[in-house]
C-alpha cells in the first residue's frame, strides 16, 4: 500500500510538472522532473518510468544540477544515492567540461568510500571511465590516503589518476603472482598484486608494462580467456595498443553463448576497447558491441596507417 502511495504522489507531481506550459518555466520544470526521477528510485514496485531527454540535461544550468545532486547524495536510501552518482556520470558525459568532469570525480570518490559495498563498488567501476586530468589535487589526495589500506579498486584507480608518488607504495604490493596462484588457487588475474602491477603499467613501468602484456597474451592465446583483452585496453600504453591490435586483426571468436550462434569475433570485442583507448579512433563506442564487419574492416585499415597512437589517459 505504501509503494502505491508513494506511486500516485509522484505521478502527480510529475503531471502537474508537464502540465505547466509556461515556457519561462521550463528550467524550473527540468529541475522538479529530474528531482521526480530521483525520488523514484524509494518505490520498490510500481515504480514510476520518468524520462529525461538526454539533450534537457545536456543544456541544464551546472550549479542547479550540482545543487539538487548534493540533496540526495546522502539520501538515507542507497538506492537514492546510487541513482544520484548515475546521473552525474551521465551527466559528466553529456556536458564533458574539465571542470564538470573534476566535480563529479570528487563526488564519486565520497561515494567509493560510502560504507555501502553496493554504492563504492558501483562508483569504483565509475571512476574507472575518467581520465588522469578528470583528478584534481583534491581528489589525488583522497586516494592517496584510501591507498593507506589499499584495495583493489583503489589501486587501479591509482593508476588511472596517475599518482606517480604511489609507485614505490604499489611495487611494495607485488608479488610473484604465479607462485601465489599455486597456494592460494586464486587465478593471478584476481589478486590484488596484478591489480598493482597494472596500475604500474599504466603509469609508465616498462617492466611492468612489458610484464603485463606478456601474461595476458599468453592467458588468452593458451586458454581464450578474452576478458583480459581489457586489462591491455586499462594499461593505455602504445605496447598495449600494439597487443590489441594484434587481436583486432585475428579471426578468432569468443565462446559461443548458443550451440546456433557463433561466438562474438575477438575483433569486435577488441573494437569496443580500442574505442575508449585512442582518441581519433574511426568508430564510436556504443552499447552492445554491435559492430559490423564492414566497420571492423574500416578500423584495421586504420590501424595499420596509423604511424603514433594518440591515447586517452
């Protein structure tokens, strides 16, 4: 009975908002619309589908977003605040200013320390997406002192920020990963000493680096272990381009999710990555990994013509 309430409050706020045809309104429309959005997300059942025209948030006053985020960023409801966080990545993405994509930084790394695992696991896949000049000093120095008990997540966001004074903290983490393998059964992949030595990698150790590429091309050329291609997409150094190159170009297919289909080509799958990790890459990145042959094909001529990568960091 409460879900139904809270349901038939909302749906007439929501009414009563796209009933104001009063053009001089429309910003303050916007505003209680994405507010409807976010309350939404309390309703368990029944739970309204608000929609928000990516363009409306795209135009959208920065300082009114930001002040109605701050509202519910310490919503009592998780749910809430990870709706919220939601949002600012969309936005962060719609309106990509350094200094838009600086604030919403600062605003996940609160929610990567938010004592939710749910919240700061989510926020931790989040901030992987921005870039070293997407963290301000502010932001740096938080991570540094998260690093003081380092996960795995903070490590590689470590890399991504490019932390360089953590480097001597991080080779303190490594470990030969394969003996550790051999004692614990923990896949090398998993441990928290990988996580290390690619965020290593990212920033510039060539022995890491070289290290990295090394034990990911032969995990997946021995065993097909494809999701590793993204570690060599993570690390945005030209020897890693070169790795995923190699494999954009191969006719090898990923494990067939239905005896009637075959599996999805490495190349389109290598295609998704390449996209995040060069800027003047031919295709877009989009959902799905849907890429035609024909597109495929456009991009490994690319490649090859290509004499510098110019990578994203």
């Amino acid at each position: 009975m409460k879900n139904i309430i809270k349901y038939a409050m909302l749906m007439v706020g929501v009414t009563v908002i796209l009933g104001n045809a009063d053009p001089a309104s429309d910003a303050n429309n916007f505003m209680a619309l994405l507010e409807a959005k976010l309350n939404s997300f309390r309703v368990s059942e029944y739970a309204p589908d608000i929609k928000i025209a990516g363009e409306q948030l795209k135009n959208a006053d920065p300082c009114q977003v930001f002040g109605l985020f701050s509202k519910y960023e310490n919503d009592p409801c998780w749910i809430v605040r990870e709706q919220t966080y939601r949002q600012e990545v969309y936005f962060a993405n719609l309106q990509p200013k350094p200094e838009i994509r600086q604030e919403v930084v600062c605003r996940l790394i609160k929610a990567f320390v938010d004592p939710n695992s749910g919240l700061s696991g989510q926020a931790s896949t989040w901030l992987l997406t921005f870039n070293e000049k997407d963290f301000n000093n502010g932001a740096k120095g938080i991570i540094r002192k998260v690093m003081e008990k380092p996960g795995k997540g903070t490590v590689l966001i470590c890399g991504v920020a490019n932390i360089q004074e953590e480097l001597p903290h991080l080779k303190e983490l490594l470990v030969d990963e394969l003996e550790y393998e051999k004692r614990t059964r923990e896949p090398w992949w998993f441990q928290l000493s990988w996580k290390a030595r690619l965020a290593r990698a990212r920033m510039g150790v060539e022995e890491d680096i070289e290290m990295c590429i090394d034990m990911i091309e032969h995990e997946v050329d021995s065993t097909n272990t494809f999701e590793l291609l993204g570690s060599l997409g993570y690390i945005r150094q030209p020897q890693a381009i070169e790795s995923l190159k190699r494999y954009l170009e191969s006719d090898l297919r990923l494990p067939q999710v239905k005896l009637t289909v075959p599996g999805e080509r490495y190349a389109s799958y290598v295609t998704h990555i390449l996209a995040d990790c060069l800027s003047n890459f031919p295709i877009e990145k989009r959902e799905g990994r849907g890429y035609t042959m024909e597109e495929i094909e456009l991009c490994r001529k690319w490649m090859s013509e290509q004499t510098e990568w110019k990578i994203i960091r």
